[in-house]
C-alpha cells in the first residue's frame, strides 16, 4: 500500500466534512448509537493516538496509543461528540493533518520500526490508518458509501479481517470477477459486489444487494 492511498483518503474525508453545520454534526452516522460528532471525534482522536505512535517509534520509543487504555478512549469520544461543527472540523483538520506529516517522515527503512499499536510496526500503523480514514468516511453517512472503496482496499480489508469467519465455516464470497474464500467447513457461499461484499463483512451497510445465507460473524480481530 503506497502512502499516497492515505493522502488520498485523507483529503476526501476533510472534503466531506468541510460544509458541515451544527445540525448535521448532530446526525445519526451509519454506526447505531453514534452521531456524526462521534465518528469525527473518534477519527480526530485516532489519528492523534497515531501521531504519537509514529513519532515516538522514530524516536526509538514505544508510546501506548491512549493514555488510560480503551477506557479513556471511549470516554474521550463522548465528551468530544458534542462540541459545534466548527469545533470538531478544526480538531479533525489540525489531528489528520499532523498525522500526515508525521507519515512523511517515514524513510523506507522505518517501516519496520516497532509500535505498540497491536504490537505491530509502522508499515501496519499505516495501513490501519488506511482502514480508519476510509472506513470511517464512509460511516459518517454523508453521501459516500462503501461503493467508493477500491478492489485494493477491499481485499486488504478482507485479509484484515479473516479472523471474523466463524469456526466451522469455509466462506466464499463470490463477486462478479474475484473468489475470495476462508476459513474450513461447510460451504457457504454469499455473492454480489466486492464492495457490497467487503462492506458486509466489516458490519456495515452494504449499498446493493447480496445474495446466500450470511453467517454470523465473529468480532473485529
């Protein structure tokens, strides 16, 4: 995955949300119990969580992503989700933008670099916030749907997620021109769009129809 993917996606969430009103903010996102305010907080909040994660891994530090765990996190979201359009379009825009100057300082032989995002390293850090930015766009409920995601990031976002087939289950997601397939067991084979697919996948709505009997699905890994 090129770093440009990331610019890109960047640019098309600020776009998004540039015009947005106070009304709008307060907006139900595509994610049951979260306001659109929710979603921006989380986006901002993320990508300063990522910030620190980069730059201390540059500087040969680990840094946990948030301070106080995933209590904190959750927590921070909620008192952010509030705030005015204007505020929450400035803390996004300042958040994104720093974190893309931070990914810019990465020279190729960095990627390797550890962090503590998933006990991971930075080239994971950055398709994580591949997933983030684009997933999350998308969950704002804005206009753009799953149906603008790439096939490149719709078979990252599959990989990602293998761990989501339940035991017992060899899935098969048949789109027009790709097999995707996981898992071991019974065949169950669910058909339509990569993107509809992909979108079903991740949990979210998908914008057109799908066919077979869907399974459920195990968590997020």
């Amino acid at each position: 995955m090129a770093l440009n993917e990331v610019h890109a996606a960047a640019d098309a969430l600020l776009a998004l949300v540039a015009d947005l009103d106070d009304a709008a903010a307060r907006g139900d996102s595509a994610l049951p119990g979260w306001s659109r305010g929710h979603v921006i907080t989380h986006i901002a909040n993320f990508s300063e969580a990522m910030t620190r994660q980069v730059d201390g891994a540059l500087d040969g530090r680990l840094i946990e992503m948030y301070d106080g765990g995933r209590p904190a996190r959750d927590a921070a979201i909620e008192t952010g989700a509030d705030r005015s359009a204007a505020d929450l379009h400035t803390h996004l825009t300042q958040a994104v933008t720093t974190l893309l100057a931070s990914w810019d300082k990465v020279s190729p032989t960095d990627w390797p670099l550890p962090i503590l995002h998933r006990n991971s390293n930075l080239s994971a850090g950055l398709q994580a916030t591949w997933r983030e930015l684009t997933i999350h766009t998308t969950d704002l409920n804005l206009g753009i749907t799953p149906a603008s995601w790439s096939p490149s990031f719709c078979l990252h976002l599959l990989e990602f997620l293998r761990p989501r087939t339940p035991d017992g289950t060899h899935l098969i997601l048949q789109a027009e021109d790709i097999t995707w397939d996981n898992g071991t067991g019974e065949d169950v084979v669910v058909a339509g769009a990569l993107t509809d697919l992909t979108a079903w996948y991740t949990g979210r709505p998908t914008p057109g129809a799908i066919t077979g009997e869907k399974p459920p699905l195990l968590p997020w890994p």
